[in-house]
C-alpha cells in the first residue's frame, strides 16, 4: 500500500512539472508571436521606435527569459 502512495506522489509531482513546462511553452509563443507581429508595426510607424522603444527591449527580455526557462524546465521534464 505503501509503494502505491509514493506512485501516486510522484505522479502528482510529474504532472505539476509538466503543467508548470506547458505553461512557460504557451507564454513563449504568445510572446513570440506579440513579437513578430508588434516589433514591424512599431517600426513601420511614424515616431513608432522612440515612443515604444522600452516596451520592444521589455518583449525581447522576457523573450530571452522564457528560453531559457523552457530550455531548464525540459531538463527536468523528458
């Protein structure tokens, strides 16, 4: 009984990883996808770049943040 209640233990520790790495996954593609689509409009409008300079430099961080977070989380994942 004792072995079937560390099983259950470690599958709720697995599926709490794998929520945790799905949702870092998704918030990296939204962000890519903000990133895409935002950055050409903000340079191909008039006086675009200096009004929203901070905020492409803010997309960019969290960007490379998430990359790296997802690249550690699927360490711990697979």
């Amino acid at each position: 009984m004792r072995k079937l209640l560390v099983k259950i233990d470690r599958f709720k520790e697995i599926k709490a990883m794998l929520l945790i790495f799905q949702l870092a996954l998704f918030a990296f593609i939204v962000v890519s996808f903000l990133l895409v689509v935002g950055v050409p409009v903000v340079l191909a409008t008039p006086d675009g770049w200096a009004e929203n300079k901070g905020t492409v430099f803010s997309g960019i961080g969290i960007w490379f943040l998430l990359v790296f977070l997802v690249g550690i989380l699927n360490s711990f994942v697979v």
